[in-house]
C-alpha cells in the first residue's frame, strides 16, 4: 500500500485587497481579480467581509466564512488572464 501524502495543490498568498481588485500570488506568480470576475457574492461584499478570508487548506481555494463564499482557484486565476499584474 503507497503511502499518501497531503500537499497543497498550489501556494497561494493574498497580496493585497482594495475596493475594485483581490491581489493574489499563486505559485509566485502576481494577479488581480477584479471583484465583479470572483463572484457576485464578493462584488456586493463590504471591505470587511473581503478581508475576512482563509486559503483553503487543500492549497485550492480560497473561503469568505463571513459571507459563505469558496472560491476554487484555477477557474478564479483563468479570471483573471490577461489581468496578470506586477504588483
């Protein structure tokens, strides 16, 4: 029997929030998501809220308890081609 192993899928750091964007870094790499592309939950949420988050143990996602939102980050970081930033 192979021995398994939990590893995160992806390393994920939330760089920054502002009104308009998240800012994140997955596997090193800077994005800005604008809140409206997250989900609509997020686009209608309050700073506070939006600050209010946890990466997903997993290294998958990431989870707004406040406002009971999860967010899978490869379909999130597809998003958010072409809005790569340098931050």
């Amino acid at each position: 029997m192979a021995s398994s192993t939990t590893s995160s899928i992806f390393s994920i750091s939330v760089t920054g929030v502002s009104q308009t964007h998240l800012y994140l870094s997955v596997n090193q790499k800077p994005f800005s998501i604008r809140w409206e592309e997250c989900s609509p939950r997020l686009s209608k949420a309050t700073t506070s809220q939006r600050l209010s988050l946890r990466i997903l143990p997993s290294g998958d996602g990431i989870h707004w308890p406040e406002i009971g939102e999860d967010l899978v980050i490869t379909p999130l970081l597809l998003q958010a081609s072409g809005s790569k930033t340098n931050q």
